[in-house]
C-alpha cells in the first residue's frame, strides 16, 4: 500500500506568531510533519516551546501565520469555517487539561454534548453512552454533576465526552497535568486502548516522559521546532 494513502493530518512548513508590530512572537518556526492513521503520538518539549500552539493549529483551533495544514489531503485553507466547524464536531476529539465541562449539567448530559449540540441529527445511543460511561469508570456517577467529581473524575468525564462521537483524532493537551500518577495512568490506559481498539489517532501533548510509552511516536518541540530526528517507539506503521 502507498505509505501516503494512510496520512491523515500533514503539516508544511508552518510558521505561527502572535502579537502585533514591534512585539510580534515566533511561536512555531517552520514545523513540518506527517501524521498516519493510528498513530498515537506525543509531544515533548520544554514551557513555552510551542506544544500547545502547534496542537491548536493541527486541530484548527488556531490560524496559521504561513504554511499549510492538509486533514485527509485537504488544505485547511481551501476549507471554509463552516465544513471545518463539521470536520471539528464530528471527526475530531478534544480533551485538555482543564476538562471545559458544564457545572449546570449532569455527567450524562455532558458527555452528550457534541450529539445535542451537533450539526448532524443523530440520535442518543442509550447503549453507546452506557459502553463509553463504563468504559471510562464513570457509570455510577452518570446523574452527577462536574462539581461533585474529583478531577480525575471530570477527566475521564472529558474523554467520555470526546469519544461520544468516534472522533477519527483524539486531540489531548495535557490530558493528564493535573491528575496524580493513579488516575493518570487509568487516562493514559484509557487512550491506549482507544487507539489500538478503535485505531483512533491520538496527539497528546504531555510534559511527562513516562506517558510517550503508551504511543508509537515522540515528537519533540524545542523553541517553536522540532527537535532533532523524531523517535518511534515501535514501527507499527510501516
Ligand atoms: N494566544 C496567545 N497570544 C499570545 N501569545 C501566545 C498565545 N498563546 C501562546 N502564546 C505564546 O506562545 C509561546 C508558546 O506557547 P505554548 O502555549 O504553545 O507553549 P507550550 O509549549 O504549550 O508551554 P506549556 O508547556 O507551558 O504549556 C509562549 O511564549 C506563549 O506566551
Ligand atoms: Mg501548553
């Protein structure tokens, strides 16, 4: 099979600053990269290298300043804002450090958020969302609200949230910065056998070493670049 039929996310030579005028930053400095279909990668680098900024940009959360980002061979750029909005609510998965979950609504009614508030009229899944709720341990607080949960609680009620929908890429920026190493490690098992189970590509960035050991690729950032060769962890994907 042609190695290119399998990339999913490809980014050329992007450049991101921010600021105005005579205060402008180079975030990202040229940053290119192929992303497979499966692969679960991590993304190292030092406080303020630009992790973030380049999981914003991959996941269209973030305008490029140069450079082009292509999603199943297609130019973000020739995307316009309403089939990217699609792309974002039914292909792709977002979890990030500080869960983004509404206090108002139950645990169930969060989780179902991206489906009521969906373009796509689907229906709810009642057996669906009773798999994703067991399968993150959160079955017995489905009546809850976020306020009543431990963090790593909220966490697993985030990805839950994140799976509803089968995302094709899961997009996680420190999924687990503050979580303790118990429930850090469940969030990380969690992941693992969301990618080998449903092949959903995962990009976590993560300041902790140990984690890039559930994933097949490191990829590390330093001052906006990428640091030296990239290392893969096994050569799953030939
Ligand atoms: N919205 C923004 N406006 C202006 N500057 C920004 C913005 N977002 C990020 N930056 C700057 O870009 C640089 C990289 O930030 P980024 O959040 O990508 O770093 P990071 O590698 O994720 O760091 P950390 O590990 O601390 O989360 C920082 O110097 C930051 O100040
Ligand atoms: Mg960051």
């Amino acid at each position: 099979m042609n190695r290119d039929e399998k990339i999913i996310l490809e980014a050329r030579t992007l450049y991101k600053d921010y600021g105005i005028k005579d205060n402008i930053e180079h975030v990202i400095k040229g940053i290119s990269l192929k992303i497979h279909e499966g692969d679960f990668i991590s993304i190292l680098g030092p406080s303020g290298s630009g992790k973030s900024t380049l999981l914003y940009l991959l996941s269209t959360l973030e305008k490029v300043t140069k450079g082009e980002i292509y999603y199943k061979g297609n130019s973000y750029s020739s995307i316009n804002e309403s089939n990217k909005s699609s792309i974002r609510n039914e292909e792709f998965g977002f979890v990030f450090q500080n869960f983004n979950l509404i206090n108002d609504l139950t645990v169930e009614d969060n989780i179902l958020l991206p489906i009521t508030l969906g373009t796509r009229k689907q229906k709810i899944d009642r057996e669906k969302l009773n798999d994703i709720l067991k399968f993150v341990d959160i079955y017995d607080k489905r009546e809850k609200n976020p306020t009543e949960l431990s963090g790593g609680q909220k966490q697993r009620v985030a990805i839950a949230r994140a799976l509803i929908t089968e995302p094709k890429v899961l997009f996680a920026d420190e999924p687990i910065g503050s979580l303790d190493s118990k429930n850090g490690e469940m969030v990380m098992e969690i992941f693992r056998n969301i990618n080998k189970k449903n092949g959903t590509t995962i990009i976590q960035v993560t300041h902790d070493e140990d984690t890039v050991k559930y994933g097949n690729r490191v990829i590390t950032v330093k001052d906006g670049a990428i640091y030296d060769k990239e290392t893969k962890i096994d050569e799953r994907i030939d």
